[in-house]
C-alpha cells in the first residue's frame, strides 16, 4: 500500500444525525507539524464537502481545520490516524460512497535553490468506503 492509499482508512467511516467520520492517514514517510497540513477537498459521491467547520481530531484533541496553521508545535506521527468530522445536519446514508481526500502538505525539511517557501506536496486519493451508522449522536470527532 502507498502512503497515499492511506489516507482514507476503510474503518472508521460513521454517520449520525449531526454528520459523517472519516479515518485518515497522514500521507508522507515523516511525521509533519499540523501548521504544514492542509485539507484542501474533500467530496462524497462527486459532490464537494462545507469543511468550513469540520474538526480533525488527533492525539485526543480536537482542531479546527482553519486553524492548522498556527499549530506548528502540534505534530502529526506517522503512525497516527486522525478522525475527520464533517458536520452535516441528517448525516449521509449507511452504506457504500465514493469519497475522494486532497491534502496539502508543506514539506518544511525540503527546500529548493532560488525559492523561499517549502514546496507542497499535493496529494489526492479516491476510495469507495462503506459506512456505517454511529452510535447515537456525536460529541467529539474522537469519540
């Protein structure tokens, strides 16, 4: 399996009233800063995603996607999955959809003659997942 094929996790993914919950992986072979992370789109079934409010929810912590770039001194390991929670009134229907991430990630370790930023690594995978129903309302994106 890629690194890129670990971003969406084939558990994990739950709907309930409030919205959906997505597993994801970090796709890169070394633990990144959450300033350096950036969920660029995410779409169910071709129809594109409000992240405005959604909560990525690591190491027992919940963020704001719009706020990742100020936490430079929270790190994503490797070995970690992150829960994505996408708030949508009525949740999304049990059963198969296709879902497809685009992450962003600046690489801070990698720099490149001639230029001041870091590059970004842009990547997309696209899986069909099956969902299943939560238990009950969601509280935390982690839970």
């Amino acid at each position: 399996m890629s690194f890129r094929d670990g971003m969406l996790q084939e558990e994990g993914f739950e709907t309930d009233d409030e919205g959906f919950t997505l597993t994801i992986g970090l796709p890169r072979y070394r633990s990144l800063p959450l300033s350096c992370v950036n969920v660029q789109r995410l779409s169910l079934d071709g129809e594109e995603c409000d992240l405005s409010t959604a909560v990525l929810h690591l190491d027992g912590r919940d963020h704001e996607l719009r706020r990742l770039p100020d936490l430079y001194q929270e790190w994503w390991f490797v070995a970690d999955r992150a829960r994505l929670r996408v708030r949508r009134p009525g949740g999304i229907p049990p059963g198969e959809h296709d879902v497809e991430l685009v992450m962003g990630l600046r690489v801070p370790y990698i720099f490149m003659e001639g230029k001041s930023e870091c590059p970004i690594d842009v990547t997309r995978c696209r899986k069909r997942l099956r969902c299943v129903a939560g238990r009950g309302t969601a509280g935390s994106a982690g839970r």
